[in-house]
C-alpha cells in the first residue's frame, strides 16, 4: 500500500481510539501511535500523574509537541488524546493533511467507561452533569473530522472494516 497520510483517530477519553487504532493498523499494515502512550513513556509517568505532579497546562504542551512531531510520519495510524483535537495547532495540520476519523459514541457509553476507568484525570473530578457539558464542547472541534464513525450502531469488527475501507478509497 502507497499512501502517504496518516490515518487520525480523534473522538472522547473512552471512545475507543486505541483499541481501534491497533485493529486499523493491524488490518492497513501501517505503524500505530497512540499519543498519551507516547507522553507517558517520555515524562516516565502515567497521564494521572502528570496532571497532579506537572499540571494540566504542562501535558497539553507537552501533547501539542509530541503530536505534531508525530503527526511528520507517514502510512501511521495515530491515537489522539480526547482533548488533543481541542488545540488549534494540532486540529489545522490534521484537517489539511492527514485523514481524520471521529469515533462517536453517544454520551452514556461514554459516561459508563469513564466511570470503570480511574486513569482519566479531567474526568475524575467531573460529575456526569460536568462531564457531559465538556463533551458537548469537544463535539464542535470533533465535528470538523473529514469522517464521522458513529460507534453506538457497530461493533469493533465493524467500525475497523468501515475505517478500513474509508480510508483506502482516498
């Protein structure tokens, strides 16, 4: 296979980016990176503690770097974290140069993996009430995405066979 952009995951904390993107991979050939595994092994701490010991301002830097520089690969399926999208920098060199896939679950999916998951920072404090609102602004960067996956309406076989075949059509 000879393309040259790279395939981006992008979509909420729990939607599923990196359990996909190692199937996408996998299925394209292609080399998989996933952003907060990236940070974690760079800082040598999860993302829980980066939030606590260096700050939220600190990762989001950190993760603005670490994705362009990410983003220069080619033939790559990348992992974004949920709020990477969120930065201007890194959403304007995605949207012109690589191949965006939103995974869209809906808000109670989202919610319920969430709350199984201590490793998630922003969403610890947050009650659903909060949690919900904070997806609701993430979704007017989301939207942006060249391609919407609605997850709610597939299973992962699914949902891989259909970026699958998106992305070898472009």
């Amino acid at each position: 296979m000879n393309l040259k952009k790279n395939l981006v995951l992008l979509g909420m904390m729990a939607s599923g980016k990196s359990t996909i993107g190692v199937l996408v991979s996998k299925k394209l050939g292609l080399k998989f990176y996933d952003i907060d595994r990236i940070i974690e092994v760079e800082t040598n701490m999860n993302i829980s503690e980066i939030f606590a010991k260096k700050s939220e301002s600190f990762f989001r830097s950190l993760e603005e770097k670490i994705v362009l520089k990410t983003l220069k690969n080619k033939n790559s399926v990348i992992s974004l974290g949920g709020g990477a999208f969120s930065n201007d920098k890194i959403r304007k060199e995605i949207i012109t140069n690589h191949i965006s896939f939103w995974l869209d679950c809906s808000n109670s999916t989202i919610l319920k993996r969430i709350r199984k998951n201590k490793r998630r920072p922003i969403a610890n404090k947050l009650t659903n009430k909060d949690l919900i609102e904070l997806i609701i602004k993430r979704k007017k960067n989301y939207i942006k995405a060249k391609y919407r996956i609605d997850c709610n309406k597939f299973n992962k076989e699914k949902i891989v066979h259909t970026i699958k075949r998106l992305y070898e059509k472009i």
